[in-house]
C-alpha cells in the first residue's frame, strides 16, 4: 500500500466517525447508488461473481436504512414497505441478470438520496437561523 492510498483509507475512515446522523444516511444512500452501478456494468461484462457481490451490499445497505428507521415516525411506517420493496426487486435482479431492475431501484435510492440532501440542507439553515437568534 502507498502513502497516499493510506491516508486516503485514514481520512474515509475519519470523514465516517466524526460525520453527523443524517450525512452517514447521506453516505449509505450514496454507496447504495454506487454498488447498483457497478452490479449493472457487471451484468454487461457478464461477471456474476461481481454482480451478486455488489447487489448484496446494496441490499446491506437498504437493510441498514431500514434498521435505523424509527417506527414511532410516520414517515418510517411509509418507508418501510419501500425498503422492503427494493430488496424484493434486487433479489429479483440477480436472479435474472436484469439491469433494468436495478435502474429501477437505483431510482429509487437516488429520489430518497436527494430527498434527505434537502432535509439536510432545511434543517442545518434552520439551526444556523438559531445560533444567529441566540
């Protein structure tokens, strides 16, 4: 390993233990996205080993998403079923090799993902407003 590829390695690792709730949602979604794409190219390269590996972390992901919502919250009794959806629909793309499924899916990550940017974004204005009042 160089020098630069372990301090890439410390400062991922840094960027993931001092990151806030929200933007580690925000990492899950956007690795979530990135598993879907190369499981798409892997299809096209027709390397299964590949493409199960990498629909299997993105199921990883969407069942941490899903362990982490909490059901007392509306919106998570909504999110749920959406979750559990994209996971039926992975499973459903590695058994028949099907990329449009996981376009589909990957949708549907890339909707919620950006949906939470906004949250995100909302709520840290609406903080920011709160330090300046004080």
């Amino acid at each position: 390993m160089t020098a630069q590829t372990n301090a890439f390695n410390a400062y991922k690792q840094n960027s993931v233990t001092t990151a806030s709730p929200g933007d580690l949602t925000l990492m899950l979604y956007n690795g979530c996205i990135k598993f879907l794409g190369k499981a798409k190219i892997a299809i096209e390269q027709k390397n299964i080993e590949e493409k199960n590996h990498n629909i299997q972390r993105s199921q990883a992901i969407i069942a941490e998403l899903m362990s982490t919502l909490n059901m007392d919250i509306e919106i998570s009794k909504q999110m749920l079923p959406l979750y559990e959806y994209m996971n039926h629909r992975l499973v459903e793309a590695n058994i028949k090799n099907d990329p449009s499924i996981i376009e589909e899916v990957e949708g549907l990550v890339t909707e919620f993902r950006d949906t939470w940017k906004e949250v995100i974004k909302i709520t840290r204005q609406q903080q920011y407003k709160n330090v300046e009042q004080v």
